[in-house]
C-alpha cells in the first residue's frame, strides 16, 4: 500500500474503516504524528495506559531482543483489541536498522494477532522500515512539515482574533521554533495568548519569555483545576498531558510544587494578615499579571479549606503508598488527586 496523506488517513478513521494491522507514521511533524496515535486509539476505544491490552516496546528492547516485535505482535488479547505501539522518541540509524530487520521477519499481517502502531518522527534513513511496512501490506502516513497549518495567515489570524497584532521579529521565531510540531505550535500560541491577555501587541520579549519559561496551555489548565479541587477535570487533563507525551514523575512534580505554591500563599496571607492578592505579588513579583490573578483565585479556594494544611505532603505520601503496592505511575497519581477531594 503507497503512503497515505495525513488528510487520507484521517478519512478513513471517520468512516470507521478496519485498518490493517500495522501501520507506520512517520516525518518530520511529530505533533500530527502523536495526533494521530492518539486518535486511531481513540477510534478504536483503547485505553493507552491499560497494560492488559497495549504493550509499548522501546527500540532498546527492540536491540536487545530482535524477536521481541513479532513475539508481541503475535500474542492474543484475552478480551478485545490488542495494540503493540512503538512510539519510542527520535530513533538512530542503528535503531531503524534494528525495526527494519525486525519487520522483514514478519511472514504476513494475517500472522499478526495484535494491532501494531509505529512512530518515525524527525528522521533519516528510515526508508528501509517503512518499505518494509508497505511491502507487507501496512498503513504507512507521511505526516509532512508542509501539511502543517503554521503559515503567516494562521497565525495572524490566530492572534488578530484575539485583538492582538505582532511585533517585529515574532513571526519569524515562531515559524522557526514550531513548523515542525503542529501540536506543540497550537500549544504554544494558547500559551502566548494566555500569558499577554490585555496586551495588543505582542513583542518578541513576550514570546522568548513564555517559550523558555512557561508551562502548557493543558499544564496551565490543569493547575486551574487542581488549584480549584476539581478533582475530575484534574484526572482528565492529567491523562490528557501523558497522552501527549508527558512523562508522568515530572508531572508528579509539578502537581506537588503547584499545590505547595498555593499553601505558601495562604500561609502568608494568613500569618502576615495581607490579602491573598498582595501574598501573589510578594512571592510571584516577575509573573504576568494575568497569571498573578488566576494563582490568587486558586489560593482564596485553597485556604477555604479548614483540612488542607499540609495536603502537599499527603497528596506525595498516599502517591508513594500507592506505588508501594504496585500500582502504575499513571493510576497512583491519578488515585492521590481523587484524594484531594476528600480534603476540608
């Protein structure tokens, strides 16, 4: 089968097609690569965190087990669809040598009892595996830098929608930065647009600023929520960034920072007997404004709550127990959030 367009693929998801059982993405826009991971999973109703029906493999197993990918690939599900991804980041020459070998030992899709998903992002010399795909009769997508939508009218429009123009130089940068990324382009530019609210023009200082420094616009998201203890929305943004590619400790991390962040402010408010508002700007003086008033909405619903003194620490201890008894990353944080809600 030649490669599909992104624009082909994506149709024959809406019709509900059956899909053959390998299929290859590859290219230089990783975001429209992840995109349509997530969405063919989506389509096929699987849970990407569920152990019992994905299996993800890295191309370092792949090295040391060659077989490892059709021994996978091979193995029933005991109930429903069985999807073995590797969606394992930038992969080397060697690397794609190892999958292209891998997949030449493959005797037919026919042979293959699971559905098998690869990611080829952002690479060189992959034309071998991706033959490889097409000779057994697999999908093979090209998600092309031209496909992308980040061209100066999207952007413009994106912008100027929102009463806002761009100085000189912002255009240039965010067309070098984001090209590639349709995903990440999308995100960024939430991003800007967040962190200049009641800005109309926006300057290349604000951009350089947000883009080194400043989280997601789901991450931000996400902090609103759990700012706010809505525990469910939290849960789902949370699954959410994994989905992306997120890694699950740093986002531990940045739940709990964000949590002590918020107990910080009470406890100066409180203690010094100022406003939650003058506590923001004492401990956060270099953040925008905008960003100054979401913290100190989010601080007054935090020291509402009589019980919530030192739920930082026991939001991390019922994490850590959680993951004592085994439980995966992904469901142990997602366990210790519900828990908050159970918080004064």
């Amino acid at each position: 089968m030649p490669a599909l367009k992104v624009q082909e693929y994506q149709q024959l998801l809406q019709r509900g097609a059956e899909l053959p059982r390998l299929a290859v993405f590859w290219g230089e826009d990783t975001g429209q690569i992840r995109r349509l991971f997530k969405a063919t999973l989506q389509q096929w109703g699987v849970d990407p965190q569920d152990p019992f029906i994905v299996d993800r493999l890295t191309f370092r197993q792949l090295a040391e087990a060659p077989s490892c990918l059709l021994e996978a690939a091979q193995t029933l599900a005991l109930a429903g669809r069985r999807v073995v991804l590797l969606d394992d980041g930038l992969p080397d020459k060697d690397d794609l040598a190892q999958l292209a070998a891998a997949l030449m030992v493959v005797p037919s899709l026919d042979d293959l009892a699971a559905w098998v998903l690869l990611a080829l992002p952002q690479v060189d010399k992959a034309e071998a595996a991706i033959r490889a795909v097409e000779k057994l009769g697999g999908v093979s997508v090209h998600c092309k830098a031209e496909q992308t939508w980040l061209v100066e009218k999207d952007i413009d429009a994106l912008f100027s929608s929102q009463g806002q123009r761009l100085g000189p130089g912002v255009l240039d940068l965010l067309k070098e930065s984001l090209a590639r990324d349709s995903a990440l382009a999308r995100t960024e530019v939430a991003k800007i647009q967040l962190y200049t609210h009641g800005k109309t023009t926006v300057y290349l200082e604000d951009v350089l600023a947000v883009l080194a420094a400043a989280p997601s616009a789901t991450s931000f998201k996400l902090a609103e929520a759990l700012g706010r203890l809505e525990v469910e929305a939290a849960d789902q943004l949370l699954g959410q960034l994994l989905d992306e590619g997120e890694e699950a400790p740093k986002l531990l991390g940045a739940l709990y920072n964000h949590l002590q962040k918020l107990e910080n402010i009470a406890y100066v408010a409180q203690t010094q007997r100022v406003s939650i508002a003058k506590a923001v700007a004492q401990l956060m003086p270099k953040a925008h404004v905008f960003v100054q008033k979401k913290i100190a909405e989010q601080a007054q619903v935090y020291a509402k709550g009589a019980g919530r003194r030192g739920l930082p620490t026991r939001f991390y201890q019922i994490y850590e127990q959680l993951r004592v008894v085994g439980l995966p990353e992904r469901v142990a944080i997602g366990r210790a959030l519900i828990s908050l809600a159970r918080a004064g």
